[in-house]
C-alpha cells in the first residue's frame, strides 16, 4: 500500500513541476494567490465578462416541426 502512495505523490510532484499554466486573460504565467490568473486585475476582467454575459454556451434549439411525430394508433393500420 505504501508503494502505492509514494506512486501517488511522485506522479503529483512532476504535474506540479511540469509546463506552468498560463492565464487566460493575458497570457502570463498564473499566480497560485490568483490562480487560474496572473493577478486580481485579470481576475476582475473576468469576472466582468461573467456579469456581462460576454461568455455564452453556444445552444442550437429544435424547431417543432423537426422533431419526429409519435406513431398513432390509427397510423398503425
């Protein structure tokens, strides 16, 4: 079991010592204080994205008349 453990905590420290993230803002390497950003500036900018509803889920909706029609009784004959 404690092979596994150390296993576990090896495999930990190379993600942590691998390619730093990057902040989505600007670019910069990410600040574990502010992490996923740089610093609270960028934070903020995206959190003025959020409350402006720049960042949207792109959503195609189904017209009625696509959808298929349920068999009927009567169209079974």
């Amino acid at each position: 079991m404690s092979d596994k453990i150390a296993d576990l905590a090896a495999r930990r420290a190379r993600k942590r010592d691998a390619k730093p993230r990057k902040c989505p803002i600007c670019g910069k390497p990410a600040v574990e204080a502010t992490r996923p950003f740089c610093s609270e500036r960028c934070r903020k900018i995206d959190l003025d994205r959020w409350r402006a509803e720049t960042y949207r889920v792109p959503v195609v909706e189904a017209d009625d008349d696509d959808a298929p029609k349920p068999e009927s009784a009567e169209d079974a004959d």
